[in-house]
C-alpha cells in the first residue's frame, strides 16, 4: 500500500503511528553501534499521504512505543521540515542529514572519544540538533549516558560541544607531553602513536587521570610488574590490546647483570639471562627507581649473597669479584695470556674452589692443566729464554730429548 502520493518524493517511513490522538511517521535509523533508533516525525502534512493510509496507523501509549522500540517516545521533527535535496534523486534532507550526522560523529569519535560518541542516545541527539538545527546543549545533561558519568566526564562532553576547537587543543596538548615523556623512556613497539592517542583522549575526557596513564604505561612496558600486581586483569581493559604491541622496557637489564656477576660471577649472569631472571631482578631495580628506595635491590643482594655461599662454600661471605680478581691476575701472570675468556673464568672458578683459594696449590693446577696451552708454552719458553740470557737456547738442548 502507499504511504505518500505519487509525486511527492518523501522517504517512506518505517512505520505509521498514534499516540495521543496525533500521527507520528517512524524513521528506523541505525546506529554505528549497530543497534536501531526510532527518529519520530510529527505528521503536520497529512495532505501528503495517499488515501487510506493514515487508516492503517498503529496506536501506541508512549509507554507501549517504548517497549517495542526501547526507546522513550521523543518526536524529533515535523514532517514538513523534510524536502528533496537534490530534484534529480529520490533522497530527501533526512537521507542527507542523517548520513552527514553518522560521518560526522565517526570522525569526532576517533578524536573525543567513542564512548560519548557512538552512545546511541548522543546520535540521536546530534542527528535532532541537525535536523532542527536546535541548539541541543539544554538537553545534554538528560542523557544517560552524561548521568552515570563524573564530572569530568560530563564537563568534557559540554566542551566538546560547546567549544570543540578548545577541546582538540587539549587533546593536542596532551599527546605531545605523553609522546615527549614515552620518547625519554625509550618506549618502542608498533602501537606506540595509538597508544598515545588514545591515552591522549582519556585524559582529556576524565576516563582516566594522569597516575593511571603512568600506571598502564609501567604495566605495559614491564611484563614482570604487571604479573606481580596480578597480571592481565590489574591492566584497564580498554588497553589489555596494547601488550603485544609495546616493546618491553631494557632499563634496569644491566644493572641485575652486573649485581649477578659481582656476586656470582660471568657465568651465572649468562645463565641467569637465559631463565628470566635477569628480567626479573630488572623488573625489581626499576620498581625501586619508582619509589625511590632499595627495597628489592636489597632483597635480590640477599638471594645472590646465599646463592654464592652455596656455589662457594669455601668463599663463604664473600663475593665471587671480590675472592676472583686476584685468582684471575694470577692466571693471567702464569699463562702469559692478556684476557681471560669466559671459558677460562669459568675453570679458574672451578680451580679456585677446589683449591680453597691457596695460591701454590691454583698455580700447580693451572700449570698441570694449560701445559698443552700454545700460550701456556710460549709463557714458559719465553721464561726459560730470559734465564739463558743471550745464549742460544737450542743449544743447549743438542743432542738431548725434550721428552725423555
């Protein structure tokens, strides 16, 4: 049946209604959220219907329209407002209006925030103000959305309004000082500019105030911290999407491999990077950093401290550069190398404990066990030579064996 004479190129409306003893066209809009709004329009044209179909309208009570349509009963318009935009097409002002008003709020979402933006109740809204050209500022504050919210919050939402190059501004402000603070800190990973924007916009929205900003950012660079505070769920969810997304912090890394070698030496700093715990003890380093205190260097002092004594016994109480550095002159001294390889720290460590630290007995060991060394050999040799003085050495082993 037809809704409008011919002729009249007015948009069909979903549905014909009456409440109250007046005629409402219904307009199905769907929300970029997906779900479908009821924009109603007060029939002030009647003439501009075909006959008998006003007949067909539905009645409703605004209760009832509200709980087929989920929405309370708010007429928007008039349907005079509506006229063709274009005489060569079909589509009037409202297909014009509506699709500007969605394009709009899509574009302003990105950049105040998605959550105001593509709230159902703010389309409408917005699409009423457009329509009507209406300031809708007075009706702000009955939105559902702007009364479960802080103050904040809402102050936001009434900037944005009122005055949204102030509040693009605010949001500039605050991407350049979380961009700036993110680049001291050596933040890297493929969403750090997202990230920025959007730490950005919560901030200047009230969803969020500057200590959590700094919270999220320290959970999502440092994985060890944000397993002790009780992993994913202690991060806000809006952000749980950024963690494989931002490239874990190096800081403190050095710091817990250079405790570890004085404590243990270079071997146990390797093996120590290979199981986690490096990034543990970096993670602790970097906590006290925070607070400004050595709480857990002091701890990780301890654990290292018991772990030498066990490694170590004969060094009890000590520390392995402490009882190492002269072990490891005296190595050099016997085999006439110039460094020592990891290798070689890891067999003077060996020999060192098997010796108890008695300098004869490491220097007897270590000539029993580099005595094929080339180095070891050159070392003697060239000692044997300096006490010939200027004699041919090979002399003096003419016609005699070196072996036996």
């Amino acid at each position: 049946m037809a809704i409008f004479k011919e002729g009249s190129l007015l948009q069909v409306p979903d549905e014909l209604i009456i409440v109250n003893g007046k005629y409402y066209a219904v307009y199905n809009y769907v929300a970029t959220s997906g779900n479908t709004m009821p924009l109603v329009v007060d029939v002030d044209l009647p003439e501009s219907f075909a006959e008998g179909a006003l007949d067909a309208a539905v009645a409703y009570t605004e209760q009832e329209f509200a709980d087929q349509y989920g929405y309370a009963f708010f007429p928007m318009f008039n349907l005079s407002d509506l006229k063709v935009i274009d005489p060569e097409s079909e589509t009037t002002d409202i297909d014009w209006l509506l699709e500007n008003v969605e394009n709009d709020l899509q574009k302003k979402a990105t950049i105040f925030g998605k959550e105001w933006y593509l709230d159902d109740e703010v389309q409408q809204l917005f699409a009423y103000g457009a329509i009507t050209g209406e300031d809708i500022s007075p009706y702000l504050e009955n939105l559902t959305w702007f009364k479960d919210h802080n103050a904040a919050q809402r102050d936001w939402i009434t900037l944005v309004y009122n005055n949204p190059q102030k509040a693009q501004e605010f949001i500039n402000d605050n991407y350049i000082a979380l961009r700036t603070q993110m680049n001291q800190l050596g933040i890297s990973g493929s969403g750090v500019d997202d990230l920025t924007r959007q730490l950005a916009g919560d901030i200047a929205q009230g969803n969020i105030d500057s200590a959590e900003a700094s919270q999220i950012l320290s959970y999502l660079i440092d994985p060890y911290k944000l397993t002790m505070a009780g992993g994913i769920d202690a991060l806000n969810e809006d952000y749980r999407g950024f963690t494989d997304k931002i490239n874990p912090s190096k800081n403190g890394i050095s710091s817990a491999k250079d405790l570890i070698t004085k404590y243990l030496g270079v071997d146990a700093a390797q093996e120590f990077t290979k199981n986690g715990i490096v990034e543990q003890y970096a993670a602790m380093l970097r906590a006290d950093a925070e607070t400004g205190t050595t709480n857990n260097e002091d701890i990780i002092k301890e654990q290292l401290q018991t772990a030498h004594d066990k490694l170590f016994p004969q060094f009890e109480g000590s520390q392995h550069e402490m009882w190492s550095a002269p072990m490891y002159s005296k190595f050099l001294s016997l085999t006439g190398k110039t460094a020592l390889s990891n290798t070689d720290k890891k067999n003077v460590d060996i020999i060192s404990q098997k010796t108890g630290g008695d300098m004869t007995l490491f220097a007897g060991e270590i000539r029993n066990q580099y005595e094929d060394d080339p180095t070891y050999a050159d070392q003697v040799l060239g000692a044997m030579t300096t006490a010939f003085g200027n004699q041919d050495v090979s002399g003096v082993f003419t016609g005699q064996s070196l072996v036996g």
